[in-house]
C-alpha cells in the first residue's frame, strides 16, 4: 500500500514537473486615445484612435523546455483598432507576427513565419519612432525606414538571432516570395547587429526589398511583403534601406543619435496613412537625422522629445526636385502603474521643396490622411494598458 502511494505521489510531481517546463501566455497592448490634427485634406478634425504611440495588438507565445539548454516557442500576434475592433492588417487573422521556432541558449534563435524586418529589431528601439515612446504619429516621412511600431512584417520569413557575445548580438532574415519561377519576385532579405555594454547601445541594420507589393507590375502582391494587408509602404522594384544609432543614459536622461538611409527605385505607389495607397512614380532617396531625448522626472513621469531632419531627392524621368522634411515631437508620460500609463503627445511636420501636384509636397503625419498644405500639427491624449 506504501509502495502505491509513493508511486502516485512521484507521478504526480512528475506530471506537474512536465506541466512547469512548457508555458503558454495570453498578452497584449491596448493604446487608445483621442487626436486633433490642424489639417487633415483641408480640414481640421477630432477623432478617437488607436495606437498612436503602441501597436494594439493581442497574442498568444508560448515555450517548451526540450532539455539541453533548447526550448520550442511561438507567438501569433495580431493588430487590431480599438476605436472600431476592425483588424489592423486587413484579411490577416495574425497581422503583427506568426511564427515558431528553436531556441538555443547557446547559439541563438531560428523562427519561421511571418516576422518583423531586422532593421526594425536593431534600429527601431533607438528611434523616437519605436515601441515605447513617440511610436508611429513620429514615424520619418511615410515610415520610409520601416522603424515605426506599425512596420510592415515579412511573409515566409526566416529569421536567426544570435545570443549575446560580451555585448555584441546580431542576426538576419530571409523571406521568400513563394513564387514559383520568380524566385526574387516580392523577396526580401536583411541583417543587423548590435552593441550594448552598460549606458551605451549602438546598431546598424540593411534591408533590401525587391518588388515589394508586387511592384509596378504587381506581378506577386502577396509575396514576401503584401499589398492587400497595407504591409508595402513603398511599391516598388527595389527598396533599399540601411543605417546607425546608439543612445546613452545618463542617469535619469536617455540621448539617442540616429541616421538611415533609404532608396526606392521605380515606384509605383507610396502609402500616406488615411488616403491609402497614392500613386508615386519615379526615384526617391531619403536620408533622416534623428535626435532623440528622454528624461524621468520621477519613476512615474517622464518627458521625451525628438527632432528628425529628412533630407530628400525625387526623379520622375521629367522633373527632379529636393524635399526637405522637419519634423518634431513633444511627449509626456505618467504612469499608474506598471502597466498602465497616460500620455500627451505633440507632432509637428514641416515640408519643402517637393515637386507640386505629388503627396511629397503634402505634410503626412503617419496614421494621419495628407495635409492640403506643406505643415500638420497633431496633438493626442490617451491611455496605454499592457496584460
């Protein structure tokens, strides 16, 4: 009868013991709030939004502990707009990222799925433009370096990240444009690496899309970046897009220095928040300069501010021209809690020397439809909760 119950009894730690090594955990972030923006197609306007600064987004991730220092995990995250429950990414059921994977505390992570682009990983938390503050109303001038938080994701995507090796991290991706006899049809590819040793962070990151959304033939639209799901903020043949940033804290303050550079060749379509996709043809460089700071008043208030310059080059065959872009941000934070906080949140944009006639010459806060003039103003109040 002993013999019995001690049999039970490790059985039963032993289910539970099985039960501690896998996990599965419900998330999410809700960002909500209300805007009012000067200019928006002519008119001013109210309305209530979502993710302004955050993704609002819900997801699933789990682990499972398969024994020498390896795991099995996944996450399938969705996008979502609070102010209506309609999808952010339309037709996706998991818009923001869908993947699985292995986990090596030795040698890294490789996942497969639908996945954020490296240069988002390494350069969007030293932007302004990331997750955390300032987030996507003070994305550069139409999310040209894919650093706001609402960044399109890549289909098919392969992606390995390393672990840290005395600071120093980096990885890449690959993701296919599943299309047979068009290998590099709407394909894309990229890689990152970073630095991090106590008070300094530095990154530099490349990415390279070729007929993203399809291109001006829209021959593969649903390839490695979609069309239909608002994924492609450029179509067209070639983007090409690279850069550096680092910050430092200096007690309670965070500095942040930032520099990309972006290409687009050949396009067909840019896209400019509230008016969707408006057709662009033609060549487009853009380089930004961010200067980014944070400084904690208390441990539950804090100010953040930024300034981006975006210095720019259009060709369209029949005309050149050279846009300029300034563009400010003002915020501040308070937080509740630990996962709940209120913010109010100032963006300015200013623009030049844009061809007339195109929506370069039309500010475009992003999330926000074009202004009829070369100025917007947006000013936001809202409420972010995280489960």
């Amino acid at each position: 009868m002993k013999k019995s119950l001690v049999v039970a009894a490790l059985s039963c730690v032993s289910i539970v013991s099985a039960h501690a090594q896998s996990s599965v955990t419900l998330y999410g972030v809700i960002d909500t709030g209300l805007i009012y923006s000067n200019n928006q197609g002519g008119h001013s306007a109210w309305q209530e939004t979502s993710a302004a600064t955050e993704n609002t987004v819900y997801g699933l991730k789990g682990s499972e502990d398969l024994g020498g220092g390896l795991h099995a995990i996944f996450k399938l995250e969705n996008g979502f707009n609070l102010n209506n429950g309609t999808s952010f990414n339309s037709g996706d059921a998991f818009g923001e990222q869908a993947y699985v994977g292995i986990q090596s505390d030795k040698f890294g992570t490789l996942l497969l799925g639908r996945q954020f682009d490296p240069v988002n990983d390494y350069l969007g938390p030293l932007s302004a433009t990331g997750s955390g503050y300032g987030g996507n109303l003070s994305a550069h001038p139409f999310n040209n370096d894919n650093l706001a938080a609402d960044s399109m994701s890549l289909n098919n995507a392969v992606k390995y990240t390393s672990v840290s090796y005395a600071g120093f991290t980096f990885g890449g991706a690959y993701a296919f444009s599943n299309k047979a006899n068009g290998f590099a049809d709407n394909r894309a590819y990229g890689f990152g690496t970073s630095y991090s040793a106590g008070p300094l962070n530095v990154a530099a990151a490349y990415l390279q899309l070729n007929n993203a959304g399809g291109g001006i033939q829209a021959t593969n639209p649903n390839g490695a970046v979609a069309l239909g799901d608002g994924s492609a903020d450029f179509v067209a043949t070639r983007q090409r897009t690279w850069g550096v940033g680092g910050n430092y804290v200096f007690g309670p303050a965070t500095v942040g220095l930032l520099w990309t550079h972006s290409q687009i060749d050949n396009m067909a379509s840019v896209f400019a928040g509230g008016a969707g996709n408006v057709p662009l043809a033609g060549q487009l460089r853009l380089d930004n300069y961010e200067v980014n700071a944070r400084y904690a008043l208390t441990p539950a208030l804090s100010l953040a501010a930024a300034y981006t310059f975006t210095d720019g080059s259009y060709n369209n065959g029949a005309s050149r021209s050279s846009p300029r872009w300034h563009e400010g941000t003002l915020q501040t934070d308070y937080a509740l809690s630990k996962r709940t906080d209120f913010y109010v949140e100032g963006v300015y944009q200013h623009v030049s020397g844009a061809q007339a006639g195109t929506v370069l010459s039309e500010a475009t806060i992003n999330t926000l439809s074009p202004s009829s003039t070369g100025s917007q103003l947006a000013v936001t109040v809202g409420i972010r909760h995280q489960f």
